[in-house]
C-alpha cells in the first residue's frame, strides 16, 4: 500500500541458496511512508547478502536462518549497518526463547495499531463509495479520484476492494459496486469529513 501511512507490507521471498538476483525487486514498491519487512528465508545460505542492504532506507530487513550466518556474512553485516536496522532472527532461539508479559503486551500493541490502520482505510473506501455511487467499476475517473484521495496504486486499491467484499459492507452487480449499508457509510464519510481526515476539496476537485 504505497504512501498509506501506517499500513504495512509484508514481504517473503524465498532466495535462491547462493546468489540473487535482485534486479527483478521492484524498489519503487517500497515506501519511507508504508512500515515494510523484508523477511529473507535461509539467510545463511546466501554469500551476497548486502546486495539487500540497497533495500534498508525504505524496509526492516528480517534475516531468518536456520544455523548461524557464516563468520564472513556476519562481518560483512557488521560493517555495513550504519543507520539501518537489521534483525536476524535464528529459528532455534525462536523455539527456545520464553517470552515475558511485558513483550507481549508490547506485540498485541503493535498489532492493534497495525489493525485499526486496516480498518480505517477500508472505512475510508466505504465513504468514498457512498460519495461516488453509483460506483461503477469501469469508471477510470472515479477510480483515479479514490486513489488520490486515499493515496493508493491500482493494485492497493483492488486488493482493498476485494477486502470491502470479503467483509461484506458491499457487493458487486455487474460492473456496479453497491454499499450494504449506505446510510453508515454517509454517517462515516461525514465523520472523516468534519474531523478533516477527508477533505471536501480532494472529493470536489478534478
């Protein structure tokens, strides 16, 4: 979800044992704006693992092993931390560790901000459904007017539709999306509005 702030993008590849290639990793996906993981598989079997280094301005890079990286991996790492942050996580300290009250408390933290985030943004597709309806899907205008609002790509946006769907606040008819509960929809569209989470001249502008 590109320039959201506060949603988050989780990432995990799989890399070869040896060598990557990482010309294939689109770097525009990843956002100073968006919290992103890049969560690295087997870690330790790969030699030139700086090569994700380029990605740290923009992600928390996870190294997830299965033994301890080679000595020289480690110092490469080392070396080359500066201001980025970089976790390896050993599967078997995973198993082994005990987990205290306090770090819990701090995880299911985390977790309810990571959650009402979601939850926001789908409240804000739904009012802007209900502001633009009859919503049809072929519509690029409107379409390009959501994204803007919600400052979303075309693959966000889908993906945050099927989710609408999914939780049933609407359906699709055809080419039409249509709100279950239109009328909550206008009550939270208003909300965002006098809160200025959503402002009039964004929906009224072309």
């Amino acid at each position: 979800m590109k320039e959201n702030v506060g949603s988050i993008d989780i990432c995990f590849i799989k890399w070869p044992d040896q060598h990557l290639d990482t010309s294939r990793i689109d770097i525009s996906e990843l956002s100073k704006l968006v919290q992103t993981f890049l969560i690295i598989w087997d870690a330790d079997k790969i030699e030139n693992l700086a090569d994700f280094f380029k990605f740290a301005a923009n992600a928390m890079i996870v190294l997830v092993t299965k033994t301890e990286l080679k000595p020289i991996v480690r110092s490469r790492i080392d070396h080359s931390l500066g201001t980025m942050r970089v976790e390896e996580v050993n599967i078997k300290e995973i198993d082994e560790r005990t987990i205290g009250p306090l770090e819990k408390k701090e995880h299911d933290e985390k977790i309810e901000v990571i959650a009402k985030d979601v939850i926001e943004i789908i409240l804000k597709l739904e009012a802007l459904l209900y502001f633009f309806s009859p919503f049809d899907l072929n519509d690029g205008k409107k379409w390009n007017k959501v994204m803007k609002v919600l400052r979303m790509n075309e693959s966000a946006l889908s993906q945050l539709k099927e989710l609408l769907v999914k939780n049933d606040l609407a359906a699709v008819t055809g080419h039409i999306i249509w709100l279950k509960q239109p009328l909550i929809a206008k009550a939270v569209l208003n909300d965002f509005i006098d809160n200025g989470t959503i402002l009039i001249d964004d929906l009224m502008a072309e």
